[in-house]
C-alpha cells in the first residue's frame, strides 16, 4: 500500500497480514518464481503447503470483500506462482462447499477464467470458466508458452461432464484488479527507491522535476485504481469498472516505472517485467462489458 491505511484496518486484518508477510518474506521470493517459470514445480507444491497451513483461505471466504482485497493487495506484491493465485481467488469467488472444503485441505487447486483461454489450467485439478465446475479429466487443454509462464494459457475445450455451480464473478474480478493494483504498488515503491539512490550529474535522479512528476503520477494512477477497488468492495456494482480501470492504469504506471530505471529496467536483472507480465496477463480475465447508464443520474 502506498498509502498507510494501518489506522483504517482491524486488529484481526493486521494480524492476518502480519503473518502472510511474514510467510512470504522467509518462504517466497521471485528467484523461485523464475524458476517455477523455467519449470521448476517443487517451489509451488512447497509454498501452496506453507498458505494451506496458514490456514488463510477458509479466512478469506469470511472475512468482508474490503478486508479481501487488502490482503489480494500483498498477494500481487509478492506475485505467487499462478495456480496458487488462481486457487486463493476460487476459494472468495465460488460458494460451493464440498469443492471449498478440498481446497481448504489442500487437495485440489483451481484454475480461473471467463472464457476457455485458462491461465494455470495445465497444473489444476478442476477448472472454472464462469460457471462451470469443470475436472481437468473431462475436458482437452492445449497449453501454451505465455507472456507470465508462471501461470501459462491453456485452451480448454471439449468439455464433457461438469457441474454449474455458483460462482460471485463479480467478486473475483475485483480480486484479480487488487493483486494487479499490488503489482502496480511494488513497481512504484521501486522507482522511489532508485530515484533516491541514482545520481547522475552529481544529484539523485529523484531530484529532476521529470523523474518527480513521472513516479507521482504512477503514484496517483495506482492510488486511483485502488481507491474505486475499495469502493466496489463496499459497493460491488462498481466491480466492473474497477476492474476495467486497473486494467488501464496499471500496466502503463508499470511501464512508466520501466523507464525510470533507464536501461536497466528493460532488462532481466531487475523484477519489474515480472509485474508486468502477471498485471496484462490478470488484465485479460473477467472483462465484463460495462454499462455506464445504471450509473447516470438525471439532472
């Protein structure tokens, strides 16, 4: 969060906080996420045990949609392996409980989508596409290399036996633009550190009114995004457009981000392009047309 909201938040969120950063600081890094997207899947069985036994899941389904995204917010910061995603995100977004109470446990993941472009899909028990619960045995994928391979697209199709089940899109679509808005918040957190440590003609780079107004606007587009994602969460009739607001204003703050660091930030050393790859590949899920008349009011 760029903003602190510490004095806004329950003692029972800090705590749930706390503790998830607390995990993710010592059980998580992006050197494992590179290499889960060099294929290495001994790092996603180990960190999906470690949230199994923080028992955060099962939290989730209870705590209030607010509380939801703020803790959706910490999970894109630390950008958890895809499949891990996508199962944190079924576990708020559908209702039923025998499937629920397996993913509590531990025994299945879930992979997400609108539509049968399925990110994770590859590595999921069971599949969601709107709502259609549907096992990974009883329908074809066709998995491809994509712009984040730590949550691949996967093209599923002839899809045999499934059940309809319900599921809150609504919801899951303003918890995939808060993990965006985390990524979006890592970036911008980013460009302020190096801004402050890069000197060139003998001043830090922070100091020009270039560099200045570029990361404040970042700032400002990814504090605007956050800001009507906690509104939808009060008010879910603004989900969608929450959602298709992150989907602008953050992979471009990102990209600004990329230019604040000069070179260097269009290369691998760096962890920016990971934020940007999971932000457009989460932008492309759950794009429910919005229509803007139920929001007019007459004069």
């Amino acid at each position: 969060m760029l903003l602190d909201l510490n004095f806004e938040i329950s003692e029972d969120l800090k705590l749930i906080l706390s503790s998830l950063n607390e995990l993710l600081e010592s059980r998580w890094s992006t050197k494992k996420l590179r290499a889960v997207m060099e294929g290495n899947k001994d790092y996603i069985e180990e960190i999906w045990k470690e949230i199994i036994k923080l028992d955060i899941l099962p939290y989730l389904s209870t705590l209030s949609l607010r509380d939801n995204v703020i803790i959706n917010e910490v999970i894109g910061r630390k950008l958890l392996p895809g499949i891990v995603v996508s199962s944190i995100v079924a576990s708020r977004g559908i209702k039923n409980k025998d499937i629920l109470n397996r993913v509590y446990a531990g025994e299945i993941r879930i992979a997400i989508s609108d539509s049968n472009l399925v990110p994770s899909a590859d590595e999921a028990d069971y599949i969601i596409i709107g709502n259609r619960l549907i096992k990974r045995s009883n329908c074809t994928i066709r998995t491809f290399n994509s712009l984040d391979n730590s949550m691949k697209i996967s093209k599923v199709n002839n899809i045999g036996n499934h059940e309809d089940i319900e599921v809150n899109n609504a919801e899951i679509a303003l918890s995939l633009a808060s993990q965006m808005v985390g990524s979006g918040e890592e970036v911008v957190s980013m460009s302020i550190k190096y801004s402050k440590e890069r000197v060139a003609f003998g001043k830090p780079i922070g100091s020009y009114q270039a560099i200045k107004h570029r990361v404040v606007n970042d700032a400002i587009d990814v504090e605007l995004a956050r800001s009507l994602i906690l509104e939808a969460a009060e008010n879910i009739k603004y989900a969608w457009i929450a959602k298709d607001l992150a989907n602008k204003k953050i992979p471009k703050a990102i990209l600004s981000g990329i230019q604040v660091h000069g070179g260097i930030g269009f290369t691998d050393d760096l962890d920016i392009h990971l934020h940007l790859r999971r932000a457009l590949t989460l932008s492309k899920l759950y794009n429910s047309k919005v229509n803007i008349s139920e929001f007019l009011q007459p004069i």
